[in-house]
C-alpha cells in the first residue's frame, strides 16, 4: 500500500495543460450521469409520496420507510461500498451496482404493494452506496489532482444539485400523469449510463489484499452504520428517550467500539483510521455533514411552509427552488478555477457564509407570499453557497490521499453527508414537533411558530460548519508560512489546501 501522502499515479490520463479527450469527457458524463440519478431519485420521490398513500392504501407510518428505506441502505453501506472499490476493482463495483439500480427502478415502478416497494427502495440505496464513492474515486484516479481534478469535481458534483433540482420538477410533472413514472424514468436513464460505461470508463487495477479482507471490519462497520441511521430515522416517532432508542444507540456505539478495535489491528482496514489524524481531511467530513445536514432539515421546512400554509403546489414548490439549481448548473464549469486560485478553506468559508445568510434571511418568512423580498433571496443564496461547497468538500477530501484509498475516503465523505442529513434531519424534526402544534386544529400561525426553532437550529448548524471551516483557514495561513513541513504534492499551477499529512499508516 502506498503513502497517504503519494499523489495520484502518474498514468493518470491528463495533465494540467492538455485539452480532455472525448473518452475523458464520455468517462466524466457517465459518472455524472449516476450521480445525477441518486439526487434525482432522492428528490422526486418526496413529491409522490400522497399520491403513493392513496393508490396503495399505505399509513404514514409504512409511507415514511419509501423515503427511509433508501436512506437506510446508503447511508449504512458506504463505508464498505467506498473500500470495495479499492479492493474489487472501481469500474468493476461501478458498473454492477449501476445495473442493480436500473432493475430496481424498474422494479419500483410495477410492483402494487408498499413492503415490495419499500424492498425496491432499499436495493436502490445500497446499489447508489457502492456507486456514489466507486464512481468519485474514478474521477480522482482518473484526472491528475490540481486543476483538472478541481474541473471534474465541480462538474461532477454540480450534477448532483441540478438533479436534486430537476427531480423536484420533474416530480410535480410526472405525478400528474402517476406517481409509478418518478420511479420509473431512472432506469432508462440507468441503462444508457451502463451501456456507455462500459465502453468508456477505464479498467483499474484492484489493491493488493494477501494481507486479507477485513471481514469483521466489514461486519460490524456496517452493522453500525445500518444501526445508527435507523435509529436515528425511527427516533422521531419511537421517542428521543425511549427504551427502544436508547438501546439502540447502545448498541450502534458497542459495534463501532468493535469496529475501531478491529480497524486498528487489521492489516487491511475498511476504514484506515490514520486518515482521520488530518485536521484537513476531518473538517472536510463534518463541513460536509453539516452542510449537507443543514440543507436537508431547511428544505423540510420550507417545503412544509410552501405547500401547507402558503397553499402552493408541488409544482410550485419546486418552481420555488428553481432559481438555486439553476444557479449552481450555470456556474458548474467556473468553481475549479476559483478554488485554484483561492483554496478550498477560502472557498468553503464563503460558501457556508452564504449558507448562514440564507437561512437567517428565511427566518423572516410569514403567513403572506414574500417570493421577492425573502424567499427568492434566500435561494439564491443557497445556490450560491451549494455551488461553493459541495465541490470544494470534494476536492478537500480527495486531495493528497493515494489511490489505493480514494474509494475508501469517497466512501467515508458519502458516509458523513448522508449520516449528517439524517441526523440533523432527525433532530430538527425533532424540534418542530416538540411544539404540540401539528394536526388540522392548530392555527396557520401556531404552524409557522412551530417552524421557527427549526429553522433557527438549521441556521446554527450551518453556523457550526463555518466555524469549523474558520480553523482550516488558520492552519491554511500556518501552512502557507516559511517554514519546513511535509505538504500534500501538488500539480503546477494549483492553489488548493496545503494541508497537513492526511496520517501515517498503522
């Protein structure tokens, strides 16, 4: 296994200077295209979910595990998607998992009872957990780190924006015409994807395992993994202090005890945790938690508020956040350079600066539309910011890491967005309902009070994000400082983080 500190392999197929070829372009879009799927697919099927409940008959209850069910499935297996990459081949775990998400969308689509779809669901959560981080660690293998990974990562991760966008669009359309066509459209989509990877995306090679797999690593990472975030999904509705819940987070910190004791003897860990000795590489995973955390829980809200107190349509509602993706889709081919020229602690900084305003400005909302005067301003903020963050977090995470470990740090990154959306998600959730004012007795008013602290937790976290991504700033100025250190090499040209060693090996 290679230092942590090895840039990526001198095979890579560009240089700083050179234009991409068409298979370099042909290898991005397929990679773009999956990603695409997992936020379009996220997004669409919250707009369905009425119309599911009334043509199969489904209680709240059932009906919230089509939306946890996907949840469950990624969140708890990226950690050992992430590492199977490395160790089984990237293009190898990409492709299969691509095909298992394409029949599951198919699946979804046609089945007429809601525990098979809920089935679905959870298949298309693990397949996205092996093609989420299988997928980021072809990028950063394939393009050299520096400006032309800096490139494909804002491209790449733009994607997942616009089709979180798109999907709320496409949701309000398509389920006009039947809820059964927002499951549907991925696997067409899917399929095209599989079809053109297989002729574009590069054979890699698979790591050395005579040291062994990490079977129990495997076992018990997942296992809590898959514990943590099903409690945490079913902790709103069991009690945050129930018997139930307080067991099961006993249990989810037994099993991760068992997974650092057997990660740190392994010789072939899941997750080698002297990755996380980095200061760089650990703000980059709670920056990432929390925006992604403080994103989530926000458009909960507003959601609710657009549709139930002011009377908007799905359609509307999506309208409504139109002007974010749009934003982030136009600036797509732009946030590679900025980070080249000003870093990724700069860039992220002001990124979550944005983040902050936007929420603080929707804190003004009321019972009256203010599109102009506050929503609009406050999305378009968020664009701002989403565009800002979302790659340079990327670009943060993969920086100065060795191939023979991208997958396992894209795993981990995924890990840490998906866990903190569901997390802050939970607690947010929390907060609103701990108010007493749902159900059809409460006023509009009592309603919108009730949203109010949620919201305000929202913007704290974002608050908490930029905090921790103030002290990269600091160690970013240490590092930049004349004196001998040991920094992440670089292409020429590159202005990314120095950052500290990402860790030795243990």
């Amino acid at each position: 296994m290679t230092s942590p500190l090895n840039v990526p392999s001198p095979a890579a197929s560009s240089t700083p200077d050179e234009r991409w070829s068409p298979r370099l372009w042909g290898t991005l879009l397929v990679l773009c295209a999956a990603m695409f799927l997992d936020a379009l697919d996220v997004s669409m099927v919250g707009v369905a979910l009425p119309s599911i409940a009334t043509d199969l008959g489904l209680s709240t209850a059932t009906l919230q595990w089509i939306v946890s069910g996907y949840i469950l499935g990624y969140g708890g297996l990226l950690l050992l998607g992430g590492r199977a990459a490395d160790l089984l081949g990237r293009r190898r775990v990409f492709l299969i998992a691509l095909a298992v998400f394409a029949l599951a969308s198919l699946l979804g689509g046609l089945v007429d009872s809601g525990p098979l779809l809920i089935a679905s669901r959870f298949i298309k959560g693990l397949s996205a957990a092996f093609t989420a981080p299988a997928g980021l660690s072809i990028i950063t293998t394939t393009f050299k780190e520096g400006p032309q990974r800096n490139r494909a990562l804002s491209i790449y991760t733009t994607c997942a924006a616009t089709g979180f966008s798109m999907g709320l669009v496409l949701s309000g359309l398509l389920t006009e015409l039947s809820w059964r066509w927002t499951m549907l459209l991925p696997a067409p989509i899917a399929l095209v994807a599989l079809v053109a990877g297989l002729r574009m995306i590069p054979h890699s090679d698979r790591e050395d395992t005579r040291g062994g797999y990490d079977v129990p690593g495997a076992v018990t990472g997942t296992a809590a993994m898959l514990l943590l975030v099903f409690t945490v999904v079913q902790a709103p509705e069991a009690g945050w202090t129930s018997a139930r819940t307080l067991l099961s987070f006993l249990a989810t910190a037994i099993l991760l005890a068992a997974f650092v004791t057997i990660e740190r003897r392994s010789a072939n860990p899941l997750l080698r945790l002297g990755v996380l000795r980095s200061g760089t590489q650990l703000r980059a995973q709670l920056g990432a938690a929390a925006f992604f955390g403080s994103y989530v829980a926000f458009q909960f809200i507003a959601t609710q508020y657009m549709q139930s107190l002011l009377g908007w349509s799905a359609l509307q509602t999506a309208l409504a956040f139109l002007p974010a993706g749009v934003l982030v889709a136009l600036s797509s081919t732009k946030i590679g350079d900025v980070v080249d020229r000003f870093g990724t602690p700069r860039v992220i900084a002001t990124g979550f600066t944005f983040l902050v305003v936007a929420y603080a400005i929707f804190l003004q909302v009321d019972l009256t539309p203010r599109y102009a005067a506050v929503i609009l301003p406050s999305m378009l903020l968020l664009g701002a910011a989403c565009a800002l963050t979302f790659p340079s977090l990327n670009i943060q995470a993969t920086n100065g890491v060795g191939d023979d470990e991208q997958g396992m740090v894209s795993g981990l990154l995924n890990t840490s967005i998906q866990v903190g959306g569901a997390v802050f998600l939970a607690v947010v959730t929390a907060v609103i309902t701990a108010g007493g004012h749902e159900g059809t007795a409460a006023s509009p008013q009592a309603v919108l009070d009730s949203f109010r602290p949620g919201l305000a937790v929202v913007t704290a976290i974002a608050l908490a994000g930029l905090l921790i991504t103030l002290t990269g700033l600091r160690a970013d100025r240490r590092a930049r400082a004349p004196r001998p250190s040991v920094v992440v090499a670089k292409s020429p040209g590159t202005r990314t983080e120095e950052a500290e060693p990402v860790g030795v090996r243990d």
